[in-house]
C-alpha cells in the first residue's frame, strides 16, 4: 500500500486537511506501507512558501512523518508532458484551437439555457497540431457510465455524457489539475487515494485518464466532509480551523490527532487512542459515510486528558512558550515543573495552565480589584496580619498548614474558608487557585510575606 498527502499549499494547513492526512497516515502505516507527501503548487498566484513550511511543520508537529522527501508539483514538468504526450500519441488527446472567446460565449450560452457549459468538440477530430494558444484535450467518451467502488460511499458513478473534453495541457504549456494529479499518482505507484468528497467529481475524470493511459487504477475514498455546529461546512466563520491555531491556543498534538480520527472513523465506542494504537486498530472499512460535526468541547475534554497524563518536566517545558506568551521568561526549571503540577488539572490548554500558573513567577501580583473589595475589610486584613509570624518559616506539611487555619479560624469564629480567602488573593492575586499550601512551598516564605505585605498596603 502506498497512499499519499496532496495539499495546495495557498493556505495554513486546516484540520480537514490534517484528517485527509492523518487517514492516508494510518492506512500507510497500519499496512506496513507507504505514505507520501507531495506539495500541488502549480497555482503559482495562490501558492507560497510560508504555506508550505506551515503544512510541513503542522504535519510533524502531529506526528505524521511522510517516506522520502516532500515532492513539488512545479519540479515536475517533464513528466506531465511525458503523460500528456503518450495521450496524445494513443489518439486520446487532441490540439484544440478555438480562442478563448468562443470558449467563454459557449459557456455564457450554455448558462443562459441552464445547461452545464461543455465544450461542444469542434477541434476533436480536425487532426490540429500545436500552436501557439492552443490546449491539448482529452477525448471524454461521450456515452457509458464511468465508475468505482469508493472505500467510504461504496459503488459511485458518471454519465459520461455529463464530462467534456477536458482540458489536459493549458495553452501556457502547464498541465491542468487532474492531468498533474494522474500523472504523479501513476508514476508515484499510488495505491489508494483517500481525500476530501469535495473532489468526487474529479474522479470521473481522472480514471477516464488512467484507463486512456492503461495505468492500473488506485483505490479511491473519498472522505466526508467535516461541518460546524451548524451543520454547514468546517470554515473561519466557525472559529480556528488551522493546525498552527489549535497549537498556539495550547492544544496538545495527541489530543488534536485523537480527536481528528475519530472524526470519521471509530472502533467500537472507545474515545482515547495513542496514534500507536489508531495504527493497529485503523482499517479503511471502519471509515463512517456521514458526515462529522466538529465539537470544540470534545477536544477540550481530550486534551485534558492528555494533559494531565503528561508528566511534570514535559509539562513544564510545553508550558514555557505560552508563560513567555505572558511576558515571563528564564524560569527556574524546579519551581516550573512544581507549579505545573499544581495547575495541571485546572485548565483545558496549555495558554489556560499558563495563565493559572503566571502568578507563581510575577514580581508583583495583581490582585482581583472586586476580591479586594470584599476581602482586604478592616478584618480580612487583621487576619492576613495574622499569618505573618506564622509564615516566617513554611509549615511542616499540608496537614500543619490546615491546623494553622484550624486555630485561626476558631480564634476568630469563622468558616477555614474565611480564613483562607484573604491570604489566597494576597499571595495569587485570585480567589480561585491551587492549594494554599503547595503555592506557599513553591513561592516561599521570603516572596509569601513581600506579597501578603503589599496586599496590607493596597488601597490602604
Ligand atoms: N491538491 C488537492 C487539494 O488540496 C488534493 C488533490 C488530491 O488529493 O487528489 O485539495
């Protein structure tokens, strides 16, 4: 088996792209075969380099490695005229000559008459040779049914009478999509090409090509379409849609990969699959027919499952990007992986641990100005007074920190909540936060009582 990735490189790689990708992946590498990438930069006005390298870097950032080296479209000439050429020479293609102004008047007519533009064949069999505007056609035979078995919608087929002549080589001498596509998979040796349903009606086409060339035919699966909550198809409208978005939102590659097979595919009604284990698992024939709706929560969910399987030290190093997001840079690798652990749990992405976990590594913290309101009183700040003897040195243990409450919240005849509340917000500026004792061990007593000191002096 041998499967292959074709993406344009005119936009970010999207998580349509990256599921084509990821299924042509799992099919290679559960078949102990192949799985190529070729980069379709023939539109030269719509192509870009940046494109590429996005696609590229997205593709290893999930994990998707590819054999080979990458294979570009526009290195590629010689062997499009090569196959265009053996059409023409087996009488399957032609010259064709008409200008461009009677193509477009008989596709403005054929629009007027609601009919499909054709063309109607005048230069098929004039014998015309190559000229400077011309275009080479290929000879669609004009009745008979073109069809296939489709690995995800099972028997498809065209009236041939719905195709024309279609355009192969362009009169700039460049070879029109379907043509370049055929071309690569034949020569690539591609076995299945599984791709997005928005390119069904290419296929008609390319196998007429296939069988004119008697090249043996790829397996084709063409894969339905991924919609938003409204049911209409994935787009901007709907919020992030690239790879590079849900990595810069925080989003882990495991997750994002998880989520993107079960887009489509499933085995039995288990959710959570390693890729080494989609791998042993993947079969085309478990590829559903209906159409899947993207739902953020349910990535949300595994990647916090991913999360917080992820141990410490990689915590800590893929939250680094995200705390340096926020203007906090060189932290120490120890009091990291310690805060890491305190937040892993309470956040769905890495920018929301991160944004929890700033407030370890501020110089200042800034308090939560409605918190402040309700909790530095008169009161609250007699009790905040109240732990700075106690916190001279850390307690022994989160059982000693829990009796320091205990006392102080007897003392005074109110909740250990209450107690706890004004030197939460003192030391992390929030009312909601780890567990007061972990945040006192990793802050320390020296930045514990500089902060609980500040909240003393704020708006007083
Ligand atoms: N380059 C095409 C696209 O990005 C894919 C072609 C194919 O998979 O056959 O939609």
């Amino acid at each position: 088996m041998k499967t292959r990735f074709a993406p344009s490189p005119t936009g970010h790689l999207h998580v349509g792209g990256a599921r084509t990708a990821l299924f042509n992946w799992l099919a290679a590498r559960h078949a102990g075969g192949e799985f190529v990438l070729r980069i379709e930069d023939t539109d030269l006005q719509r192509s870009k380099p940046e494109y590429t390298r996005d696609i590229l870097s997205s593709l290893s950032w999930l994990g998707l490695d590819s054999d080979g080296e990458p294979v570009y479209q526009t290195q590629r000439a010689e062997i499009y005229s090569e196959y265009a050429g053996r059409l023409l020479a087996s009488g399957d293609a032609y010259w064709c000559h008409c200008p461009q102004e009677r193509i477009d008047e008989a596709r403005r007519l054929a629009l007027e008459n609601k009919d499909k533009p054709r063309y109607d064949g005048r230069c098929r069999d004039l014998g015309l040779g190559p000229a400077p505007g011309a275009v080479l056609r290929f000879k669609c035979p004009p009745d008979g049914l073109t069809g296939w078995n489709d690995i995800v919608k099972g028997p498809v087929s065209f009236d041939n009478g719905e195709l024309d002549d279609l355009v192969i080589v362009r009169s700039d001498g460049f070879p029109t999509y379907n043509m370049a596509v055929v071309a690569d998979d034949v020569s690539m040796g591609i076995t299945h090409v599984l791709r997005g349903d928005d390119h069904v009606n290419n296929t008609p086409r390319q196998l007429l090509l296939y069988r004119a060339l008697k090249a043996p035919e790829p397996e084709f699966g063409h894969l339905p379409m991924i919609m938003g909550g409204d049911r209409k198809r994935l787009s901007k409208r709907h919020g992030a849609t690239s790879v590079l978005a849900f990595r810069e939102m925080g989003y882990l590659p495991q997750a994002l990969v998880n989520y993107l097979a079960r887009l489509g595919w499933s085995s039995g009604d288990r959710e959570i699959f390693t890729l080494a284990e989609m791998t042993s698992l993947f079969s085309l024939s478990s590829i559903g027919k209906s159409a899947a709706v993207f739902n953020g929560d349910k990535l949300d969910w595994l990647n916090a499952h991913y999360i917080k399987e992820t141990p410490e030290e990689g915590l800590a190093e893929l939250m680094r990007p995200f705390l340096a997001g926020l203007g906090l840079t060189g932290l120490d690798e120890g009091k990291l992986q310690a805060a890491a652990g305190t937040v892993r749990e309470r956040g769905k992405t890495l920018r929301e641990l991160a944004e929890k976990a700033a407030f370890y590594f501020r110089g200042k913290v800034e308090l939560d100005p409605k918190a402040a309101d309700k909790l530095l009183t008169e009161e609250g700040r007699d009790i905040l007074r109240g732990y700075l003897p106690a916190l001279e040195r850390l307690p022994e243990s989160a059982e000693d920190f829990d009796a320091l409450l205990d006392s102080i919240s007897r003392r005074r005849g109110i909740k250990k909540g209450a107690a706890a509340q004004p030197l939460r917000l003192a030391l992390t500026g929030s009312t909601a936060s780890p567990g007061l004792y972990e945040v006192l061990v990793i802050l320390g007593t020296e930045t514990a009582r500089r902060r609980i000191e500040a909240a003393l002096e704020f708006r007083a």
